[in-house]
C-alpha cells in the first residue's frame, strides 16, 4: 500500500514513517549482537573477542558508509518522485542498484584480500587472529548483498515506504539468529559458522528488496536489462 506522506495528518504521517525506521536501526545492530552472544556461549572468549571486538568495528564502518549512501540516493530520488518525474525516478533506481552492485563487489574482493592486513594493523592478537580473519573475509562475502538492501530499502524509503525494509530486516535477523544455533551449536562451526549465517541472512534480504522492487507497477519498478549508470545522477546522489 502507497503512503502519500502530503495528505493527511503530517505529525502522524511522520511518526509512521519515522518508528520503522528506528526499529530497523534496532535490528541492524541485532545481527552482530546476536552473532556475539551466541559464539560466546558456545566457543568462549577468544570466539567472542573476534567477533564483537575488532571486526565489529572494521564491520560497523563500512555498514556506516553504505547507509549514508542509502541515504544520499534517496534524497535525489525522493525529490524527482515528489516532482512526478517518473523517467528520472526509474534512471535513479537502475542507477542505484547497478552502483551497489558494482561497488560491493570490488569492495567484497579487496575486503577479502586486505582482510589480514586490516586485522594485523589493529594490533589483534595472534591468539585471535585464526578466528577473526576467516570471521571477517567471509563477512566481506556478503557485503554486496548488505549494499544491495540497504540502497533498495533507501529507494523504498524514498516514496515513504519505511515498512517494507523493516520487515525484510526483521526476517533477515531472525534467519541469522536461526542459522547462528543450527551452525555453531549443533554443527560446531564455530565463528565461521556466525559468518556464513550473517551473509546468508543478508542475501536473502537483498533478495526480497529486489523482487519487490522487480514487481512494482510505478516508477520504481526494477528491469535488471535496464541496468546502467547515469554518472548524471550519480554524482548529484553521492555528492548529498
């Protein structure tokens, strides 16, 4: 169902585009909080240190960066949707989508690649190091997904869906949460276990945000041989 945020109530319109975003915010956070509490009850301190301590914080930064780009995007489209300049509309999300792709793949590749360097200028333990490196390469794995949803959800957001995102993240997190036990409790995967559960649950949220994109009847709709760049649009969404 549209939400026409100018009609109506603006103070209830707001807060009712306003509170899933801040539950999405909760849930965001669940993932690694999840990954922490569960590998610490079933692999112990050292497990716990390589996954809410230093990769946490490489993780956390770039999560960061790709919701500020979210966010960027959705201004321009916000602003061409709000003008019913539905060709604009449709070349900002095959842009936004293709850049996502484009970006979470290289940045997957070199996160994986530059993975121990990271690690090792952070001063993390040797002790440690076995099982934050493999924790965080198979993270980058996952990063294109992660871009993925999070700039779908933004052009979501953009036309005052705040819903659709917040019950994708929801089932994301519940899958992880789900998968976490399957694979570290009963199969004794250890923190690689948490890694794999974590990028499974956020390629199947990249996953749904596509399909719905794909099904839209509106200028948002998604036509994956319609992927390009506009370097027109692209600088105004990354230059906000």
């Amino acid at each position: 169902k549209k939400q026409d945020m100018t009609k109506g109530n603006i103070t209830l319109q707001l807060l009712l585009f306003f509170f899933p975003i801040l539950l999405g915010t909760f849930f965001q956070q669940l993932y690694n909080t999840a990954d922490a509490v569960i590998v610490g009850q079933n692999v112990g301190k050292l497990g716990l240190a390589a996954v809410g301590g230093t990769t946490s914080t490489i993780i956390n930064l770039f999560i960061g960066i790709f919701v500020g780009l979210s966010s960027g995007f959705s201004v321009i489209v916000s602003q061409h949707y709000g003008a019913k300049n539905n060709k604009l509309v449709s070349i900002c999300v095959h842009t936004s989508i293709a850049f996502s792709l484009i970006v979470g793949i290289i940045v997957s590749i070199l996160g994986i690649i530059f993975s121990k360097t990271m690690l090792s200028n952070m001063n993390i333990p040797d002790d440690m190091m076995s099982m934050a490196l493999p924790y965080l390469q198979i993270y980058f794995m996952g990063l294109a997904p992660n871009l993925i949803y999070n700039m779908g959800a933004g052009l979501l957001r953009a036309v005052g869906d705040s819903k659709t995102p917040l019950i994708f993240l929801v089932i994301s997190c519940f899958v992880n949460i789900v998968l976490d036990i399957i694979l570290i409790r009963y199969m004794n995967m250890g923190v690689t276990g948490a890694a794999i559960a974590t990028v499974t649950s956020q390629i199947i949220s990249a996953v749904l945000v596509i399909i719905v994109l794909y099904h839209r009847n509106d200028a948002l709709k998604l036509r994956l041989k319609s992927l390009q760049i506009n370097f027109s649009e692209l600088s105004k969404m990354i230059s906000i």
